[in-house]
C-alpha cells in the first residue's frame, strides 16, 4: 500500500507537467495532437485512480468521510474532466433538472462518488456507437433514490452481463474490449459496497447499456 501511494505521488508529477504543457501551450498545437494528448494525460490519470483505488479496497485502513452532497454537481465535475472526449466522440448529453433541488442531495464520500461516475462515465466513452447519447437521470426508487447513467452504444451481451463487476473481466469482442483491463468495474463495484451503495447494470445488446447507483433510504440528505 504505501509502494502504491508513493508511486502514485510520483507519477502525478508528469502528469502535472503534461497538464500545464496543454494549458499554457494549446492554441500553439493542432488541434488532432491536443485531443490526443488530451486523451492520453486521461487515461493516465485514470490509472492512477484506479491503482490508488484497488490499494485503498484491499488497506485495513478506511478513511471515507461521509457528507451533504448535491448530485448534479459531483456529476457535473465528471463530466468536466471527459468534456474533451466526449465532445471529440460527438455525446449529446441529456440530464434534465429535477423539479426540487433539495431531492438531489445525497450523504456520501466524495471522492469515493467521483471515482465511481468517473468509472461509469469511462466505460460509456469508451463503448460508444453513432451518434453517441449520455442520458443521466436521478429518481426514486423503492428503497431510495437512483443515479442512472444510460449510454446508447452496442451494449453487453446477456451471457456477458452477470460477470461484468468481476476483476479482471472484460468478455464481447471489439479492439476496445482486447485493450481493457477490466478493473474498471470491478473497482467501482467494490467502492460502491464500501459505501453502502448499491450498483446494477442493464442493457439490451444493439440497444445500449444503464448503469445504476443507489442510494438507501438512510444516506440520502434531508
């Protein structure tokens, strides 16, 4: 564990690097190589996380800090830190505004909430068909009320669907599906029972794929 946090500390640095290098310098790159590089200091960015992440699962130690939280603006933040892929793959994204903003509060880890939509939101990216759709909503449900993040890409097929928040899993086909690790999921569905939520996927092959998160009854503000 402390391998991993040092690494990770060190790691950061370049990433740093490569952040102000695109900050300060991007009307002097074309604008096909600053996507990419964009695309890049991402996916880094995202393996940092997830190594970080999967030492924190497996640490003795747990350090979440539950708080008041307002749902649209953790999704909001995760949508900021994909803006550039998502607008290169073309999403529309679809979230309206629920009638009472109170109803969106929720009590969570923050950071535990951001990884996990980061992890949802990655996944869409990288799974998108034509004309790419993120329809994001929150409502109630039985038990509490539900994040649900619906992405209009091939989906997973039925045989696959049962073991997608398994370590190391990454099933179907596709050039994107041969490059996965397949930690993605499995780390989010072992942050998710962490913080006591509760995560399930949905989908239909040819016609997208629903994650969802949910918050009992217990954690929700108000």
């Amino acid at each position: 564990e402390e391998y991993v946090e040092s690494w990770a500390h060190e790691i950061k640095a370049p990433i740093s690097l490569l952040t102000l290098l695109l900050d300060n310098r991007r009307e002097e790159l074309p604008e096909s190589m600053d996507v990419k590089l964009d695309a890049v200091r991402n996916r880094m960015q995202e393996y940092v996380e997830q190594m970080l992440y999967y030492a924190r699962l497996k640490s003795a130690r747990k350090d979440y800090l539950f708080e008041e939280l307002d749902i649209r603006e953790c999704v909001d933040e995760v949508l900021e830190d994909y803006r550039i892929l998502l607008e290169e793959k073309g999403f529309e994204i679809d979230f309206p505004v629920s009638a009472s903003v109170s109803e969106e509060r929720v009590y969570v880890d923050r950071r535990g909430l951001h990884f996990l939509l980061s992890q949802v939101i990655s996944n869409a990216v990288k799974y998108s068909g034509e004309k790419p759709k993120l329809e994001i909503s929150f409502l109630a449900g039985d038990h509490g009320r539900i994040l649900a993040v619906r992405n209009s890409g091939m989906g997973v097929r039925p045989c696959d669907l049962p073991h997608i928040f398994e370590k190391g899993f990454t099933g179907g086909t596709g050039e994107e599906r041969k490059n996965a690790t397949g930690m993605g999921l499995y780390l989010a569905g072992g942050i998710a029972r962490e913080m006591n939520l509760e995560i399930e996927a949905k989908s239909e092959w040819g016609k997208g794929f629903e994650m969802r998160i949910i918050f009992p009854d217990v954690f929700l503000a108000g």
